[in-house]
C-alpha cells in the first residue's frame, strides 16, 4: 500500500469486533504476512477499534511506524478506560519499521499474552524494537501490557519497548 495499512486500514469510527455480547476478538487466527507500506501500519492501520487473538503478525515492513500495527485515536478520546487496541495471543514476528518495529501506538492499547520476538526498529535513532508507545503527557490513553514475552527485538533505544505519556502498566512480562 502508498497510503497506511497494508492489509487492513481500519477508519476512525469503524470497529472490528465480534458481533453479539462484543466480549470475543473480532480478528481471529488469521495470519499477516509480508505486507508493506511506504507510511504506517505495515499490516494494519487502526484509527477505530480492534480487538484480536490468535494472530500471527510476521515479516511485515512499514516504512515510517508500525510494521505490523499502527494504532491511533481516530476521535478525542475523554477517558482511559476505552481501548482502542486490544490484543491477545498473538506472535509479532520479524516486523520491520524506522519505530515501533512491531506497533506504534498513540492511544489505548491493551496487550496480554502477546510474544514479540525478532522485530526491529530501525534507523539512525529507531526506538521501540517491539513497541513504541508514544503519548504525550496530556494523552488520555493507556498502555498495559500483561504477560507478554518480548525476544531479541532491536532499536536504537528501547529493545523491546520505549514508552512515553504517563500511563504505562506492564505486569508479568518476561524480557529475553
């Protein structure tokens, strides 16, 4: 793709969720794959509201941010309790971007039981090996990440994470 999101551009207002009870992931055990863009968002951009599990995320390319993901608020968000991204089980594997070589977020994001491993940030300062979490300090969103497993990811700061704003929560997360 010329524009974000290789695979998936998800547009502010737009959600990909499982319709019902809204409890389940609405991408489930898909596999993406080797997707690019000359922006953001290697495999998905998201400006909306996704929820997945199950995923494979490997070997996408995004010039600018995310190689896999690129997550941002499509609207003004007033509380941080709304997540905008929230991911469970997936593998991001060997994704590539100049940040965030696997997600870049600028808002919500809730990662659990996520493994990040092989992915690079590169350029002359890539930050953000796996993730780079960029909020300023008036940002109303949150990042969490809960017993994610993060592996010889690279950047020129941050490996596996490099985090700004003030709402920051990891727990039980292992670092290899």
């Amino acid at each position: 793709a010329t524009g974000g999101g290789g695979a998936i551009y998800n547009e502010s207002g737009a959600a990909i969720v499982s319709q019902g009870t809204g409890e389940s992931a609405g991408l489930v055990n898909s596999t993406f794959e080797s997707n690019s863009t000359l922006i953001s968002g290697g495999a998905i951009y998201n400006a909306g509201e996704i929820k997945m599990s199950g995923n494979t995320l490997k070997g996408n390319y995004a010039r600018v941010s995310g190689g896999a993901i690129f997550n941002t608020s499509g609207t003004t968000r007033t509380t941080t309790d709304a997540i905008q991204l929230l991911a469970e089980n997936n593998k991001f594997e060997a994704n590539y971007a100049s940040d965030g070589g696997a997600v870049y977020n600028t808002t919500s994001f809730h990662s659990e039981g996520n493994t990040y491993t092989n992915n690079y940030a590169n350029s002359d300062i890539g930050k953000g090996g796996a993730i780079y979490n960029s909020m300023d300090k008036n940002s109303k969103g949150k990042f969490t990440s809960k017993g994610d497993t993060f592996t010889g990811n690279h950047a020129v700061d941050g490996g596996a994470l490099y985090l700004t704003g003030k709402n920051n929560i990891i727990t039980g997360a292992t670092f290899d």
